[in-house]
C-alpha cells in the first residue's frame, strides 16, 4: 500500500510503501513459516527499483543460512 509519495532516501526520491504477511507469496514456503510480516518498501520514482527494504517478521524452522 503506498503510504507517502517523493519520500527523499538517499538522495534519491522515492515512494513508500508499506506490506504485511497478507501481500507476501502463499505458495512455497522454503524459508519455513513466517507470520506477523510488517514491511516498508522504499522505490525510485524516477527509475522504479528498489531504495531500501526494511521487513520484521516471527517465524519457526526458518532456513536463513546463506543469506546476507
């Protein structure tokens, strides 16, 4: 859901938007299950790709390794 738009990050003007467990993918889970998902997403105007991802969740037999 966009929440604010030409929100400067960076130096780059962005548009935020923010998701919840209910906007993420229902189909493989191969990270094991996530729940209480709350998400900002901050987008370019300008060129449309992603500024800044910042994402919390809780979660069981999550497979993380690897990742960074």
């Amino acid at each position: 859901t966009l929440v604010e738009e030409n929100v400067t990050v960076n130096g780059i003007q962005t548009n935020h938007y923010q998701f919840d467990d209910s906007a993420l993918a229902q189909g493989e889970q191969s990270f094991g299950t996530l729940q209480n998902v709350q998400g900002d997403i901050y987008v370019s105007v300008a060129e449309g790709y992603l500024v800044r991802l910042v994402m919390e969740a809780d979660g069981q037999d999550l497979n993380l390794s690897g990742i960074g």
